[in-house]
C-alpha cells in the first residue's frame, strides 16, 4: 500500500504541529503538563496573539485562554472591536508550568531557557500563519517572538519592526490587570490594554 506519508505537504500544517507538539521533548515541562497546548485560530489570521503559557484550566482542556485571563482577554478584544474568532491565539511556551501547592497548581514563570527552546515552535506558526502584526502579551512572549529580552513598559503600544518576525506590539498580560488590587489603577491598566488592542486591530 502507498506510504500516507509520501504526499505529505513539505510545509507543516497547524494541525501536524498540534499533533506534534503532544510528542514534545526539548526541555523538561512536559513532564507535569496533561499535555500541551497547541494555538488556535485559523491559519490565515492577520492578528497573531501570543501569551505566555497555559494556565490551569488551559492545561486541562487542552485549548489556549480558557480559564481567568482568557476571559479577561476575550472581554478586552471585543471591547476593542476584535474579533476574536479571526485571530490566531497560541502561547510562548506550550505547557503549563506549575508547583504543587497542596491540591492547588500555582503557575510558575517560564525561564528563558524553556522559552527559547519552545520557539521552535512558536517560530513555526510565526511561518505558517504569517499574521501582519503579532501582539505579544507580557515580557514571556515578548522573549519568545523577538528572542531577547525587552521591558514591557518601555517597548509597548508600537509595533517592534524587524527583519526576522512581523511587527511585534507587546503589551501587557491579562493576567497583570487581574492581579491589581486598587480599583482605579486596575480600570486604567484595563484601559491602556484595550487601547493597545484598538491599535492592533487598526493595524491588521
Ligand atoms: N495565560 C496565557 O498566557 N495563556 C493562556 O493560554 C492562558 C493564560
């Protein structure tokens, strides 16, 4: 019978890395993840989003901002006139990083380490969706798509042009704005966000 592999596309397909990505053993995170979170969206999206990690709730469904921040995301991007079924959504770094507190898994940074070596990846869509602008949320994706290391504050709101990645607009994460405790400073953060995503949205 024909080898099903003979007439495989030369290019990688969202899907083939979705599958692949379950297999995945270049740094050590895959070892405590249900499994890995692959992106989502459809493969010609104009807007690449990329955050840092799945969470809890991301882990267990196997699919990208399901849980908190996905929430506040979704309500920030329509706020912002985005559509949200439109873009592509993936996340720096494919498993979730976690400690055990009691029964609870408390999420824990990524090092630059993990980050970079999930950028295979993460490059990988970057060449398949090719989006005209990709937003990185928070300084773990910022890392992960320009591959240094950038201050948020310094670098957000305009689109980081270089020759090796679309333009990148780095913001902040979701989940910063959930953390912050006084209400009139976490109005105005949500804000300045939702701003960065209008800007975004002009963009594509
Ligand atoms: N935070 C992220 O960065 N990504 C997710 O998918 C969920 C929470």
């Amino acid at each position: 019978s024909p080898d099903p592999d003979a007439n495989a596309p030369p290019e990688p397909t969202l899907a083939a890395i979705a599958r692949d990505l379950q297999s995945c053993r270049r740094c050590p995170l895959y070892r405590n993840a249900t499994q890995a979170v692959p992106g989502e969206g459809p493969a010609d999206a104009r807007l690449m989003l990329v955050g840092e990690q799945p969470g809890d709730q991301e882990d267990l469904a196997g699919r990208p901002f399901v849980g908190p921040a996905g929430r506040v995301l979704d309500a920030a991007l329509e706020e912002a006139g985005i559509d949200r079924s439109a873009v592509y959504a993936t996340n720096t770094v494919k498993h979730f990083k976690h400690e055990l507190r009691g029964k609870r898994r408390l999420h824990k940074r990524p090092n630059a380490s993990e980050i970079d070596h999930c950028r295979w990846w993460l490059d990988l869509e970057l060449k398949l969706v090719r989006p005209r602008l990709v937003v990185a949320l928070g300084a773990s994706a910022a890392r992960g798509v320009l591959g240094r290391t950038v201050a948020v504050n310094a670098s957000r709101g305009l689109p980081i042009e270089s020759p090796d990645t679309p333009p990148v607009l780095v913001t902040v994460h979701p989940s910063y704005l959930l953390r912050i405790r006084d209400r009139d400073d976490a109005e105005r953060e949500r804000r300045r966000f939702v701003e960065d995503l209008q800007r975004a949205g002009a963009w594509v």
